[in-house]
C-alpha cells in the first residue's frame, strides 16, 4: 500500500474524489498519526498542487493536528492498559518520556517542525507522561503548521523543480538536515535529564 503512494497516483486519487471536497485531503494526513510509513513530504506536497497553495495548506495542517490530538488523547485515556506500559519500556520510548518530563511544550513543538520524524511516538509518549492537553495543543498546532507551510510551498510550485533538477538537492539536503537535527534534539534533552538525575541522586561513596 505504502509503495502505491506516489505522487501521481495521489494527484489521480484526489482528483477522482473530488467530489468529496477537502475530505480526502484530510484524511491522508490524518492516518499518518496511525501509520507512520506514510510519507508526509508527498501527501502535503499534493494537497498544495491539487487544492492550492492555502487550502491544501489549510486541509493538510487540520488533518495532521486532528490525527496528533486523537492519538494523544486515546493513549492518556488507555495509559493504563498493559500494553501501553510495556510499549513504554521500549528504550526509544522511554528517552521520549524523558523528554516529555523534562520539557514538554518544547519537545512536542520542535519536533513537530521537521517533515520526517517519529510522530506516532511524539504523541503517544505525551499521552503517557501526562502532558497537560493545553500545552500539547498549542504545541501541535505552532510547529505543525510552520511544518506543513513549507512543505506546502515546495509541493506547491513543483514544476519549478522539474524544471531546474538540481533543486531537489536542495530539498534532499533539507529532509537530510531534518533528521540530523532531530537526533541532535534528542539527544540534548536526553543529556540534559541523565546531567539533572545525576544532581540529584550524587554518589555517596
């Protein structure tokens, strides 16, 4: 399913229901709250070309922010549940709990900046810490929407790129930069919980 999600065969599914208005658009990007495989960069891209700069910015970011908000909110009614607590003890959750507890408004919103990332993770570790639901919103809705502009401004004019093929460099080095930076905001806040833990707990030795 996931290799079908081409950028042409985005463009002929949106078009053929179109009829629907701005549904699909939002749909797309809503399951990618649920399935993190979906390549957020093309589907953001599409809306723009087939709904227009502004509304396919407008249906993007609504579907992504609605998709964030219901995962966060299903994992805090759930965070009980077994499962959810063993998936908690997984190494890469646990460091995004951490970060959670550390710095929450901060973690949601700057990684909600970068296109490519580990949003189903994001939301679900700030459904488990506890994060107030306030703070996780206006987090959401400030990041994603900065997020979804660009993307939306690249998909938008992408002829411009085809055009000039050495652009793509350019977009290749953002998603590249994207993730680099992802690992650097991780591990800042990973370090700066195990320098605050080691205060607070000094060998007695």
């Amino acid at each position: 399913m996931i290799s079908y999600l081409t950028e042409d065969n985005l463009k002929d599914l949106l078009e053929r229901y179109r009829s629907l208005g701005p549904l699909p658009g939002i749909l797309l990007t809503f399951l990618k709250s649920f399935i993190p495989p979906l390549p957020t960069i093309v589907i953001v891209g599409v809306n723009a070309a087939v709904y227009g700069l502004w509304l396919g910015f407008f249906y993007s970011w609504l579907g992504m922010v609605s998709g964030c908000l219901v995962t966060f909110q299903l994992v805090r009614r759930i965070s009980g549940h077994p499962y959810l607590e063993k998936w908690a003890r997984h190494p890469k959750v646990e460091r995004s709990m951490r970060w959670v507890r550390r710095n929450a408004f901060g973690y949601v919103f700057l990684l909600s900046l970068f296109p490519v990332g580990p949003f189903v993770v994001v939301n679900m570790a700030a459904g488990l810490a506890g994060m107030r639901l306030r703070s996780f919103l206006i987090a959401i809705l400030f990041g994603k929407a900065i997020m979804v502009f660009y993307v939306s401004y690249i998909g938008y004019d992408l002829e411009r790129y085809i055009r000039n093929p050495a652009q793509i460099v350019y977009v290749l080095l953002f998603i590249g930069a994207s993730l680099w930076a992802s690992k650097k905001i991780e591990a800042y806040y990973t370090r700066e919980r195990g320098q605050a833990q080691n205060q607070s707990h000094p060998d007695k030795g």
